[in-house]
C-alpha cells in the first residue's frame, strides 16, 4: 500500500483512562483522523464507554451516544435515518464496538445493519476477549487462549474453539467494503478508513487492538506484537471491495512462535501446541492467497 502522511487532526485528546500501552486507545485514534470532524459515534459497553472520562469530561471531540452492549447496530440504523429526515448528508455515522459487542450479543443487530445496507461505517476493535469486565473469552478469543473463563489448570481448559472469522462472516453480507486493519500499521489504518468513508452502505472494520493486561504483555510491546500478527500471517491485512479481494500487506511468514511467546496467554502452549498452530495459519492464509489472486466480483 503506498505510504501517506498522517492526518494533523485529533479527534481523540490526551489524558484518557485507557491501560498504558492500549491498542483500542490507537484504534479510535486512527479511525478519527481518517473520518475527520464531521463525525458520530455510537458506543456500547466496553473498554471504550470507561476511556473516554467521567461525565461531564471527555477525550472525544467527536458527538457520542452510548448505546446498550447488544445495540450497536440498531443505534447508528437510528442515527442514519434520523440524519436522513432532517436533510444532514455530510456526517459520517460510526459504530466502535469490542469484540464481544460485535462477534458476540451485538451480531444480530450488526448483520440486520448489513442486510438493510445502512449508510454507516462499523468498527470491531478486536483485543479478543471481554476486557472490560476481567478479560473473559469471546468467540474472538484464539484457540488455546488463556481467560480467566479459560484458566487452564490441571484439566487443561484453555480456549478449545477457533476465533470466529468476522471479516467472512460481513463478507458474506454482501457489504460494499470491508478491511482488516492492525494499530501496528498506521498508515495501512487510515487509508482503509479513508476508502470507507467514500463508500456508501455498510462498511466493516476489523482492527486488530493488543491489551497488555489481557494479553500479558509488556505495555512498550504493543506496537511489536501489532506487527507481528500481520508478520506471521495470523491476521492478515486486506481488504475487499464490493466483493474484489486485495492483501495489502503481505508479511514475512515468521513463525507464529515469534508472536506467541510474546504473549503470556500463550504461555502454556507445547511445542505440537505451537505446531498445530501454525499449520492452521498457514492453510488459512493459502486459502486468502488464492481467493486474492481469483478476486471474484459480483454485482452487489
């Protein structure tokens, strides 16, 4: 992807209440200098309903409704046709969900966005679990995973199912745009936001967002563990455009190890843990290669 300058504009201020090292905290940093100033945001619960302050404080310029966990979809539909009535076509409509508010109780409402193709972009920012609430498992949540509803212990329970795959699954909803996006590579983010913002109907996010304490991990490494998840081909970064596919950064393959043991959840893992992981990652990303390289298109 070519390289751009970063937008000047901050729509998101300094002194939040996010963890040190909190890749949500980039997450909405990113998003907003990509969208610019004429914008609405839609938020459930999550880590993003506690960041911003307290009442009547905020760290967000932009207008904020805060929305129940499961409505986030239902929320910027409202929105959307409320702008509509009143004649107000210049403001981007945003939902900015976690991973359990989108993969999770917020699907329903979510894939009814979709289907009724409402004008509004949505944001998944995807740390992989409930951290808000004392970094339960979502459906988001890697196989093998430590949460403390998945302890491990002497039985082993871990995580047992794979993470759900949220970019098929808005693929699938016939959208007109849909991008994965990791706070490791700025640029790559806002660019993906930029093109989003051009299209009309709903358009989906996957921004891949490291929490430190969730996923045991140093609060300097954040960034490095961003882009090792993108080196290692365990999230992609692509995006497909009224159904065309385009990887936009290719990664080395680095073992997945490299991202792994980085990462106190994945402390436990064995040797066959770790190679069985890597075999899925590398049959998951020969099956994006070659979908890329066919770029079906239909008419949506």
């Amino acid at each position: 992807m070519p390289q751009l300058s970063l937008p000047e504009y901050e729509g998101a201020t300094p002194g939040n209440l996010g963890c040190p090292g909190c890749g949500a905290n980039l997450a909405m940093r990113y998003l907003l200098k990509g969208l610019g100033e004429r914008v609405i945001l839609s938020i459930p619960a999550c880590c993003w309903a506690v960041i911003p302050g307290y009442f009547p404080n905020t760290a967000l310029k932009p207008l904020v409704i805060y929305t129940a966990f499961e409505t986030t979809g239902a929320s910027i539909a409202g929105l959307r046709a409320a702008l509509d009535i009143r004649g107000i076509s210049d403001m981007t409509i945003v939902g900015f969900a976690g991973d359990g508010g989108t993969a999770d109780i917020g699907l329903q409402s979510l894939s009814g966005a979709a289907e009724r193709g409402t004008d509004a972009i949505y944001v998944m920012y995807d740390n992989e679990a409930y951290m808000n609430t004392g970094i339960q498992r979502s459906s988001s949540t890697p196989r093998k995973a430590w949460t403390t509803t998945t302890p491990g212990g002497k039985c082993g329970l871990w995580k047992r199912e794979a993470k759900k795959n949220m970019m098929q699954i808005m693929i699938a909803h016939r959208i007109p745009y849909a991008a994965s996006v990791s706070v490791g590579y700025p640029e790559d983010f806002i660019q993906k936001v930029q093109q989003a913002k051009k299209e009309k109907g709903l358009r989906f996010i996957h921004a891949l967002s490291p929490c430190p304490p969730g996923w045991r991990h140093d609060s300097s490494k954040t960034i490095e563990i961003a882009k090792l998840a993108v080196e290692t081909h365990i999230f992609p970064l692509f995006e497909v455009r009224h159904g065309r596919y385009s990887i936009t950064e290719k990664g080395k393959g680095l073992p997945v190890e490299e991202y792994l043991r980085r990462q106190g959840r994945f402390s436990h893992l064995t040797n066959e843990d770790i190679e069985e992981i890597q075999e899925i990652v590398d049959r998951n990303w020969e099956i994006l290669m070659k979908t890329a390289r066919v770029m079906v298109e239909e008419i949506y």
